[in-house]
C-alpha cells in the first residue's frame, strides 16, 4: 500500500489503480494528481483539495466532508454512502455516477455534471444545485429539503418519492421530469 506521507509530499503522482483504502489524507492538497479508478473506499479527505482525475474511482464511504472538488472530474466514480457534507462541487464532471445514500448536506454542486447520476436516498438537504445538469438522474427519495435547484437541467429526471420541502425550482420545467409523489410543499416553483 503506497504510504500517505509519500502522497503528502508529492512524491507520488500517477495513483491510477491504487489500494488505498482507509487511507488518511485529511486536508492535502492534490492537483495534478491521477486517481482514475483508485480504491479509496472509507478514506479520510476531509478538508482535502482534490482537484485531479477521480474518473471510476471507488470512494464509498469516504469521508469528503469540507473538501474542494471543484472541476474534478469523477464521471463513474462509486460515493455511495460518502459523506460531502459543506464540500464544493462546482463545475464537477459526476456523470454517471452512484451517489445513492450519500451525505450531501449543504454542498455546493452549481453547474457539475451529474447526468445519468444515481442518487436515490441521498441527503441534499439545503444542497445548491442550481444550474446543475441532472438530466436522466434518480433522485428518487431524496431528501432536497431547502435545496436550490433553480436553472437546473432535470429532462428525464426521476423525483419520485423525493423531499423537496422548500425547495427553489424556480427555472426549471417540472414537466419534463418525474415528481410523482414528490413532498412540494413550500416548494418555489415557476408557473407552466
């Protein structure tokens, strides 16, 4: 297993493919660093500033919470049951990616990519997602209480089941994705 010390010094770049597993690079700072399919399942990255290649990395259960992601590129990536709580994700590339279960309490996600993004019972709760392009995702039973997601792209969008109690959908056209049995109530919704 590849040491997070070596990590922290830049003395390893290329961690394409690497076990690190419960690893502990809480607060570090990588930039040009390539983790494209890494296993980082239960890190620590808390406070990390991670803007580098994620692309299919495994981050289940990684704690994320307070780090910078903004622009990272984690198209196909696994944060199921991750916690980003407070992270920024602005502008981030999460096509496709399996964010079912996860923590996402008041991230920023302005603009990212999370189209085809799996994200059923994760908690968004006061989460800004505003211009993000959620087009085809599932967010079936989450939890967007508060959330902003005005201006956001949501054709093909799955909402069934999801709490969006108070939340700014104001821009958008709600016919074009699914919000049967959606809680909409105090919801700011534009009229059709």
């Amino acid at each position: 297993m590849i040491e997070a010390e070596k990590i922290k010094q830049g003395e390893v770049e290329d961690l394409r493919g690497a076990g690190l597993e419960g690893i502990d690079l809480a607060g570090v700072r990588l930039e040009r660093h390539n983790l494209a399919g890494a296993n980082l399942t239960g890190a620590h990255l808390a406070g990390a500033v991670l803007h580098c290649d994620l692309w299919g990395a495994n981050l289940m259960g990684a704690n994320l919470s307070e780090s910078d992601l903004r622009g990272a590129n984690l198209r196909g990536a696994n944060l199921m049951s991750a916690n980003l709580q407070n992270a920024s994700l602005g502008g981030a590339n999460l096509e496709g990616t399996n964010l079912m279960g996860l923590n996402g309490i008041g991230a920023d996600l302005r603009h990212a990519d999370l189209r085809g993004a799996r994200l059923s019972g994760a908690n968004l709760a006061g989460a800004d997602l505003s211009g993000a392009n959620l087009a085809g995702a599932d967010l079936r039973g989450a939890d967007l209480e508060e959330a902003n997601l005005s201006s956001a792209a949501v054709a093909g969008a799955s909402f069934a089941g999801a709490n969006l109690l108070c939340a700014d959908l104001s821009g958008i056209d709600t016919r074009l994705a699914d919000f049967e049995g959606a809680c909409l109530v105090g919801t700011l919704l534009d009229a059709v």
